[in-house]
C-alpha cells in the first residue's frame, strides 16, 4: 500500500510540473517583482473549478510586467500585482475576458 501511495504522489507531482510548464506562464523575475507597484482587482465570471483558476493565471502571466496573480474561484475575483509601465488594468481584464471568461476591474490604484 505505501508503494501504491509514493507511486501516486510521484506521478501527481509529474503532473502537477508538467501542468505548470505547459501553461505557460513563468515565475516573475526580480525585476518585475521589484517593479510591480500597481495591484488591481477583477471580478471575473464564468469560473466554476480549478482549471478555470489555472486558465486566468496563465492568460494574465503572458502579458509582460506581470508580477503576481492570486485567483479565488469560489469568490470568482483576481488580483493581479504588475508594472504599470509594462501593461494595465485594461490589458489584464482583456487576458482574461480573452481566455474565456467575463472580467471587470472593479478597483486598482498602488
């Protein structure tokens, strides 16, 4: 049974990695984290489960100037930190509406 139990972790955790890498999304350098002084909220529609959270991250983490994303399903929000010189508010919500659901930036300031 431990054996059944390792060979289903490691196989979970493969999965988990080759999920993020092809997602496409990065990890935030030290720039962009350095960098990332404006954070804005979006209401976003339409998600029901954890691909959907999955889907906003990745759409929002191939804009440039991205520095965090943090995803709520079940609140159906996201708060994206970025660089203000690099993208906007506007550019994020357009990511998001673009990858399939219905976002609306509902405040943003530093």
């Amino acid at each position: 049974m431990n054996r059944l139990v390792s060979s289903t972790l490691v196989l979970g955790a493969l999965y988990v990695s080759t999920v993020c890498a092809a997602c496409g999304a990065s990890e935030p350098s030290a720039e962009v984290l350095a960098a990332a002084t404006q954070t804005a909220n979006f209401k976003v529609e339409g998600m029901t489960c954890a691909s959907c959270q999955v889907t906003v991250r990745t759409a929002v983490g191939k804009l440039d100037g991205i520095g965090t994303v943090e995803v709520d399903v079940d609140a159906g929000t996201a708060t994206v930190a970025f660089d203000p010189d690099r993208t906007t508010a506007s550019a994020i919500a357009e990511a998001i509406t673009g990858s399939g659901y219905k976002a609306i930036v509902t405040t943003e300031g530093a």
